[in-house]
C-alpha cells in the first residue's frame, strides 16, 4: 500500500450515487502499477450541491474529474471550455484544469469506437443499427461518424423521442447522417447490417435474462456482423448470449469501460496509459464480487 503524503494528488468521478462505480478499482490499479504518487476516489454529489462541488473541487487541488449519471449534461454550463466531440455529443464525462477552470470532453467516444478500430474494419462501408435512442446512443452515434461510417440508423420505440433525437442532430458537425427508424423496422435492417449495437438498458440487472432482441430478430442478422453491448456486467449478457448462439463476433462494455478511462488518464497524466493493467483489475475485480 502506497503512502499517502502531503504531496499525493487526487483524481476521481462523480455522480449520485456513485459507490457502485467501477473506476476506482481500475483508476487506482494502473496508477499502483505506474508508480505515481496519486489516487483516485468516488465522490458522491446530490444534483443540487453540483455547482458548489465543482466549484469546491477545483480550488481543493483535483486535478482530474471523470463525471458520470446524473451530471453528464448538468456540469457542462460549468466548463469554461469543451472539446468538439463534447459538444457533438451534448455530455462530457471527463474534466482537467485549464488555465480558467474546468474544460471537458466526452471519453466515451474514443472507448466505444478502440475495440472496433482494432478490428481493422473498412468502416467507411458499413451501416450500423444503434438499438436506443438515450444519452449511451449519443456517444455511439458520434464515436461511428469518427469512424466514417456514412450513415447511422437508430432504432427506438418511442416515436416522439427517436423525432427528438433525430432532431438535435440537425445543424451538428457531424458529417454521417443520422436516419431513425421505429422498433418494426428491425427485420428489415438486421440482414444488412455490419454492426448491431445495444445501448438500451436492457439486460442489466435486475432484469440480467432479457434482451432487447429475441431470438428470432437475432437470427436475422447479417452473420458476418458485429454484435456490441454498451452493458458490461453480467458477462455475457443475454443480448450477447443470443449473438454467440448465431455465430457473431461480439463485444461487451468492459472494454469501453477500460478504454474511457485510460483516455482520461491520458488526459490528466499527459503519457500513454497500459489499458491492460486497467482490464485485469476489472476482471479480477468482477470475478471476486
């Protein structure tokens, strides 16, 4: 156990309520392993207290905040600067200190897009389908246009929210087209697609047996593609599950986890970050719980 000294600087996340979060375990862990005399702590801040914690935090000497439900989007008038990708996604999940306060950016972008780009994927060829219209689908939807991809379907079940979020993107910066379909659509587009992407909640405890396809949509997707769920405990979820049983590659959001977050450290410790310390920490972690 490291010694925690006069000298030791602080990094963390926040939200409300945060001790669930897994960030601590992987943050900490790599930073142990890089021998750096900091640590990394969960600070749990009620939506109201958020101004006076940023505030609070940024006078105390943090020199790194990642951010996440429900402060996303409520933090972002408190920046005095944010990155493009940020602003494209309408949420930032990490804060440094600039020379005027805190500045942001969103993270979880560069973590959905790393395990895809290791792929070696022509992606300037693929059609993916986002299952989900929330503030997860933002991110992917961003991350996707970064990847080329020229158009991006959305699929939703709420009619007048998947025509809000179809909405927030016009006038954007971002160069794919972002087109949305309702939930019906799905047998049409499922043999077409490269990439089949659930951002909905579905699948995470308590309700760890559904999923946001059945068996029978899953066995009309593209065999060759993709399956990926933002969800990242249980391993596999039942999403993934019927992917497997189809033949799909598939992916799940331990990785985007990992890879958010040695983005942030990044960021905050100006060197390149081993994910991989980061990954094992999770894993062993998730085995123990």
């Amino acid at each position: 156990m490291q010694t925690i000294t006069g000298k030791t600087q602080l990094l963390g996340v926040i939200g409300h309520p945060i001790s669930h979060s897994l960030s601590p375990v992987m943050h900490n862990a790599v930073l142990r392993h890089l021998d750096l005399d900091y640590r990394y702590v969960a600070f749990d801040i009620a939506p109201e207290n958020l101004q006076m914690a940023i505030a609070g935090l940024g006078v105390s000497g943090v020199k790194g905040l990642n951010v996440t439900i429900p402060h996303k989007q409520a933090v972002m008038p408190l920046l005095t600067a944010m990155t493009e990708t940020a602003n494209q996604v309408g949420a930032v999940n990490t804060l440094w200190k600039g020379p005027n306060g805190w500045q942001g950016t969103n993270t979880d972008v560069e973590g959905f897009i790393a395990p895809l780009k290791a792929l070696g994927h022509h992606w300037r060829r693929t059609m993916p389908v986002i299952l989900g219209n929330g503030g997860a689908a933002r991110a992917v939807v961003v991350g996707l246009a970064q990847l080329g991809c020229p158009e991006i379907a959305v699929v939703g079940r709420n009619l007048e929210k998947l025509a809000d979020f179809h909405q927030s993107w016009q006038g954007s910066t971002l160069k794919s087209q972002v087109v949305i379909h309702p939930w019906g659509n799905l047998p049409t587009l499922l043999p077409h697609t490269q990439l089949l992407v659930n951002t909905t909640p579905l699948g995470m405890a308590p309700n760890a047996d559904q999923s946001p396809v059945d068996e029978v949509l899953m066995g009309q997707v593209n065999k060759t593609a993709i399956a990926y769920d933002l969800i990242y405990t249980p391993r596999p979820t039942q999403f993934l599950k019927l992917a497997q049983r189809q033949g799909l590659k598939t992916i799940d959001g331990l990785e985007m986890l990992v890879q958010q977050g040695a983005a942030a450290l990044k960021i905050w410790l100006e060197q390149e970050v081993p994910a991989e310390i980061m990954r094992q920490a999770l894993l062993d972690h998730l085995e123990q719980a």
